[in-house]
C-alpha cells in the first residue's frame, strides 16, 4: 500500500520527524485551531517567500515557529523589519512568548512543495501540463533527484470530463522505508476549476551513520556481557538448588530469569541435572571432608554463554 499512504506519515520515526512538537491533556483543541491559524495565516501572506514547510514547537509557555522557504529575504526585511511585523501579527491569537525561526531551503528542486507550488503557478497562467511536468522532472534529475513522479488532475485544457496527466523519471521506491521520499501538494486555481498538482521525489536512500553503528555494536556488546555474568550466578545458584532441594526438574527455574536467560540456559539445564545426579550426588553423601571441593565442568550448547568452572564446596551441603 505504499502508492496509498502519505510518503512521510509512512516514515515518521523512522527516517522522518513530526512538524508540530508538542503535549497537552488539556487544551488541545485550542492548540490544535491556533496551529491551523497560523499556517494558513504564514501560507496567505507569505506566498512568494516560497515556503516549504512550517514547524511547531511548544515549550511550556513558549512558542517556536520554524519556517522553511526558499526566498528568506522577502520574510525577514531589511533589519529584520518583516519579521517584527509579523510576530505582532501573530502574537494577536497566540498566547505566551512567540519566537520565529528562519531556515532558507537551499535546493528549491528537491524539494516537492516547492515544484508542486511552482506547477500550479504555470497552469494557473495556462500554461501547457506537459510541458510544465517535464521541465520541472529534467531540473529535479538533472541537480541530483534519483526519481520524481508529477501528477495532475482536474479539467486540464478546459475539458469537460476531468483526467489524470503525469510523468516519472527515475526510480520511486515507495514501500522502502528508508528511502527518503518527499511530498507535495498544490492546487490551481483556474477558470474551469481546480487542479490538483501531485509531486513525489526520491533523494536517496537515508543509511545509519559509522558513528550510531558503532554505537549500536557496542551497546549489544555490553548486553552480551551482562548476560554471559548473570549467567555465571544464575547457573551456580541452579547448582545449589539442585543439591539442596533435589530437584529434577527444570520448571522450577524458569521464574528464577528473564526471558533472555532462561532461553540461553534450557538447553542445557538438563545436562547439568544429569551430570550431578548421576556422576556426583553419590560422592557428595559419601565423603566425610569439609574441605573436599568438588569440580564441575560443563560445555553450554549455545556458543553464546560457554559456562565456566564452578566450584561447589561439600561442607555446605
């Protein structure tokens, strides 16, 4: 179903992140309605900055506005004045401090709002569908896409039946989640109605750094070893159980691990009760030293957690 779902709603967590950081048990509705607000607002006023995408983050009684264009200049002003304006426009439906962040997107081909956007401008100027496709495709694959698919629907040309016109080049993976895929959306307003205006680009597949990898060897490494020692005092505490209690069965220790423990130790949990049952009981009742210490050596089935020597004192038994 990846040609269904939205390209990023698939893949947030994964490779992509939320636009609106924020929690709250009461109050959301509110806060929900002042962030439509305020997009709509910064998309009405802002519409030749070229924005991308609009981020919000709410920290207490903090508002941080973050907003991705390609045209930063027509937002902030000379000296900042744009800017000013409007946080003051703004700060008139929100409450609490209001701070805006500007991030210029340096590569206005790659990013599929910004072509979706730049599309439905041609055919709001009747321009040709086709035409308007496949240019914006060549720039997008020629500054470094590895795919892109445009889409348009509505009544092009004046038609009366609506129809669907795109155009792909390259590949687009849609179910590998780690492709980073963009989206966009745009509508053209024209005199026989609307058209929508669809753009999907592949920018490369988003790898694991060397750093988190090494991260992540490591972290297991240290998981393995704190295994391999809970392990060690889990078995001699089986062993000792096993003496005092003569059991001969298993079931008793299960409750004893966690679920890793216990998988890595039923596989040989009945060798031991073999080993010490048959070969060592009868001289443990047998001998008369306190001092006598019995060896038990025994081989694990897993290559994982090779069990040590264990010694077991006669006396305390």
């Amino acid at each position: 179903m990846g040609q269904k779902v939205h390209p990023k709603g698939l893949r947030i967590g994964i490779i992509k992140d939320w636009d609106v950081k924020w929690f709250a048990k009461k109050g959301y509705a509110k806060n929900v309605y002042e962030d439509y607000k305020i997009r709509k607002y910064l998309k009405d006023n802002l519409r030749h900055a070229g924005i991308s995408c609009i981020e919000i983050e709410r920290i207490a009684d903090r508002v941080r506005i973050t907003i991705n264009c390609s045209r930063p200049g027509i937002v902030i002003g000379r000296k900042g004045a744009e800017v000013a304006k409007l946080k003051g426009k703004l700060a008139k439906f929100i409450k609490g401090d209001l701070q805006i962040k500007i991030i210029e997107v340096k590569v206005p081909e790659l990013d599929a709002q910004l072509v979706a956007e730049n599309i439905a401008e041609q055919l709001q100027r009747k321009g040709s569908v086709k035409r308007a496709m496949k240019q914006a495709a060549g720039r997008s694959m020629r500054i470094g896409a590895e795919g892109i698919k445009i889409s348009c629907s509505g009544r092009i040309g004046g038609a009366e039946i609506a129809r669907t016109e795109w155009h792909l080049e390259g590949r687009l993976p849609l179910h590998t989640l780690r492709a980073d895929i963009d989206y966009g959306l745009a509508e053209s307003n024209t005199t026989y109605g609307k058209i929508g205006v669809k753009v999907w680009i592949f920018r490369g597949e988003v790898l694991p750094s060397k750093d988190k990898l090494k991260e992540k060897n490591s972290q297991e490494q240290r998981t393995e070893a704190l295994a391999s020692e809970d392990i060690k005092k889990l078995t001699l505490s089986i062993i000792a159980r096993i003496f005092l209690g003569k059991i001969s069965t298993i079931l008793p220790f299960f409750p004893l691990s966690s679920p890793l423990i216990t998988n890595t130790l039923s596989p040989f949990l009945k060798l031991i009760l073999l080993l010490i049952k048959s070969l060592f009981l009868p001289l443990i009742y047998t001998t008369s030293e306190a001092s006598d210490i019995i060896f038990i050596k025994f081989l694990s089935l897993n290559s994982r957690a090779t069990a040590p020597n264990i010694l077991v004192p006669t006396g305390s038994f």
